[in-house]
C-alpha cells in the first residue's frame, strides 16, 4: 500500500515513468489506479496527475468503494 506521509522523495526519472505510464488514461481515477502500482504519496500522484492531493484521495477511495463517477 502507499504511504501517505510522503517520507521518501522519488527520483525524477521515476516520477517520469509514471508520467508516461499515465498518459493515455482518461481520467483521474484511473490514473491513481495506475500510479497506485508505483507506491506514490499521494503528493507526487498529484504532481504527476496534474491533480490537487485532496482529489487524489478521493478517487482512491471511489477506486476502493467501486462506485462509477
């Protein structure tokens, strides 16, 4: 599961690589999905999503509930 407290700073080729893994995926839910693989704070899923933190934490949890947004 990933860490929320952001303790560890991921190198910028990693960051870069989940860019990339990311870019066709059409919204944010799935690219929290995705990126959730990586076992990014949810800081650096905002950074590479493009996204705010507080709405990173809610698709994961629509992602953990099942519902369809």
């Amino acid at each position: 599961m990933p860490t929320n407290r952001g303790e560890s700073t991921p190198n910028p080729e990693r960051l870069m690589l989940a860019y990339l893994c990311t870019r066709d995926a059409k919204n944010l839910r799935e690219k929290v999905d995705i990126l959730d693989r990586f076992g990014l704070s949810d800081a650096d899923i905002a950074k590479v999503s493009g996204g705010a933190v507080q709405a990173v934490r809610n698709a994961r949890l629509a992602n953990r509930k099942g519902t369809s947004k």
